[in-house]
C-alpha cells in the first residue's frame, strides 16, 4: 500500500513508526508546549458569567469582545462551564438554584390558593416579563 503525501504526509508516518518502534504505545498525544489555553480559565468564565448576568440579552459576540476571547471560544464557556443556554433573545440558566426552586413552588402555591379562592382570578390574570 503506497502512501499519498497529501492524505498523510510520510515525514509524520516515519515519526510515528520510529516512536513505536522504540517502544512508545501511547497514541494520544504528549503535552506540548504552545500557546496555554486562556479562554477556559476561572477567571475568564467569572468575566463571562458577569456580562450574562448583567445583560441576560448580550450576544456571544458582544460577549466574546467584553472579555477579549473568540466568539468559538465563548460559546462554550457559556454553553458548557456556566450551563445557560439561548432562550429567544435572552440567555437563561439552564439548571435553577435551590432558591430559585423554592420562589417557583412558593409562586405556584399562591398561584394555587388565588385560583381556588377566586374561580374568576384565571380570567383576569395577566402575564408578561420584565419588559
């Protein structure tokens, strides 16, 4: 079987047969220095988490550029070390607190009593959000 430079060049081929061949089994790779990972530091996921909090409208551009990180490095920072998803155009925790539980079940309750109290309260009942 010939091997074709341009699928896998035969320099690295050649590294990878002598690494074996001198008794290394590992195929994952060793650590290596180069630019350190910055964007996925407690710090950096502080200043991301403070600019969703403040805005809960913020994009992941405008995100990334507050924080001076790419945009493919703050997705998941927010998606995956903060756990918030994207809701409309609001960004929303994708697992509630236990005091965030509680207020729920304590709004629900009332919510409840009111409805059982008052058969008319449905009807009169209106909803929105903070805007």
């Amino acid at each position: 079987m010939a091997f074709d430079d341009d699928a896998m060049g035969i320099t690295q081929f050649k590294v990878w047969y002598n690494q074996f061949k001198d008794g290394c089994s590992s195929v994952e790779s060793e650590p290596h220095s180069g630019r350190p990972l910055t964007c996925r530091n407690d710090q950096v996921i502080a200043k991301v988490n403070a600019e969703v909090m403040w805005n809960c409208r913020v994009t992941i551009r405008e995100i990334a550029e507050q924080v001076t990180i790419s945009t493919s490095s703050a997705h998941p920072v927010v998606t995956e070390d903060l756990a918030i998803k994207k809701e409309s155009p609001n960004f929303l925790p994708k697992l509630l607190m236990a005091e965030q539980k509680q207020f729920h079940v304590e709004v629900s309750q009332d919510m409840f009593d009111a409805t059982n109290s008052d058969p008319n309260f449905v009807n009169v009942t209106i909803t929105g959000d903070e805007s």
